[in-house]
C-alpha cells in the first residue's frame, strides 16, 4: 500500500486519507498542510480512532489521548514534538489504571505511581529515562509495603557495608 497521503484543505479544518481510497487517517485542523490545532488520527484499517488531541507543526503537542483497537483509552496526557511529555495516565486494556505520573520525552521520568491490574498500588517514587531511579516503596498485589529505599537502573541498590 502506498505511504502517500491525499490531504483536504491545506490551511483550516481538512481531512487525510491515504491515496487513491477512502481510508480517513486524519482529520482536523491544518496551517500550511501541517497538522496544528486539534485533530483525530484514525486506524483505517479497523476503522477506529488510535489519538485524538492537539498538533503543533505536524506533531502531537499539547493534551491528548491514545486508544486501542477496542476503543478504550489507553493513555491520556501531555505531548511535545510527539511524544508523552508532561504529566499523563497509562491504563490497562481492562480500563484500569496503570500508571500516572510523569513523562519526558516518552519515558516515565520524575514521580509516579505504578498499579497492579487490579488496582492495587504496587510503586510508588521517581523514575529516569523509563527506569525506578532515586527514592522508591514497592507493595505487594495486597497493598502490604514489601520495598522503601533507593532504586538505581529499575533495580533495588542495596548498599553493602
């Protein structure tokens, strides 16, 4: 299939198909055929929406939300230059909180909390680039306190003496 896109409307509200079909991947606003503004982008091949937020210069920048194919929310949150930046929530595909907390340049980064997928705390501290970093408490499925100390590279540092 072709990667070339048919775009309607150059400047304002305008649509995105891919080429020579009927397939919407995007719709929304437009300035000079970037994406800037609020817009949809859409799955054709299942016919779903997969993001709906705001555009800076072709880019996801601003709030937005990600879903999967069943239609649930799958992140909602902040971008910039087209990834998860700022603060934001994961979920699972059941619905239920994941994680929320903080991102940088699509990495967990700062503080957040992690659940299990029956909602139940499981961390709690500061992350970098992704990984458990700095100060940390881990729980159990049961919520019990299992962990507090430091994190370094996603694993526990525990210090010998």
């Amino acid at each position: 299939m072709s990667r070339r896109y048919k775009i309607e409307g150059k400047n304002g509200k305008g649509k995105e198909y891919i080429l020579n079909t009927n397939y919407l991947i995007f719709e929304g606003e437009y300035s000079n055929k970037k994406k800037n503004g609020k817009g949809k982008e859409y799955d054709f091949l299942i016919n779903q929406i997969k993001f709906e937020g705001e555009y800076l210069n072709g880019k996801r920048s601003g709030k937005g939300k990600e879903y999967i194919d069943t239609g649930k929310i799958i992140f909602e949150g902040e971008y910039l230059n087209g990834k998860r930046n700022g603060k934001g929530k994961e979920y699972y595909y059941s619905g239920i909180l994941k994680f929320e907390g903080e991102y940088l340049d699509g990495k967990k980064n700062g503080k957040g909390k992690e659940y299990y997928n029956n909602g139940v705390l499981k961390f709690e501290g500061e992350y970098l680039y992704g990984e458990k970093n700095g100060k940390g408490k881990e729980f159990n499925d049961k919520g019990k306190l299992i962990f507090e100390g430091e994190y370094l590279n996603g694993e526990k540092s525990i210090k010998e003496y």
